[in-house]
C-alpha cells in the first residue's frame, strides 16, 4: 500500500518522536508492515543521497496539495543543497 505525501510525513514525525510502528500504524490507519516498508524504503534511498535531502523531500512532500507539489518540493529541497 502506498503512502499518499501527509501520510508519510506524520509517520516520519511520529517515528522521529519515539512513536512505534503499529502506534504509526494504527495514527495514520494502516498495517505494521506497511510502516515498516516505508521506513525501510526512506533507510535504503538515505544510503544512496543525502539523509537530509530524503527526510527534508518527504516533510514538504507532505505539505504538498497538488499532485505535481512533491516533485517541485523535492526539486526545491536539491536546489537548496548545492
């Protein structure tokens, strides 16, 4: 299941409180697994560019309204590094 932009960046803000993966779960209304998944998918894509860039895309990401706002923030946010 795939995560829509808020979604993940209320679980990157619970995760980064202290929250557990089904607490994350069951706050944003999915599965344990899912969670999982996607924090494995964040580590993974963290190894691979800056962690700062992965975690600032995904925080505006979940500010976006519009479909093509995440692409734009996380333009914004590689902009912003160099």
């Amino acid at each position: 299941m795939a995560l829509d932009p808020s979604e993940l960046a209320k679980l990157l803000k619970l995760r980064a409180v202290g929250w557990s993966q089904q607490e994350i779960a069951d706050a944003i209304g999915t599965s344990q697994q899912v969670v999982a998944y996607h924090l494995k998918k964040l580590k993974e894509e963290s190894l691979k560019r800056d962690p700062e860039e992965v975690f600032g895309a995904a925080i505006l990401g979940g500010l976006a309204v519009g479909a093509g706002i995440g692409a734009a923030a996380m333009m914004l946010t590689s902009m912003l590094k160099k």
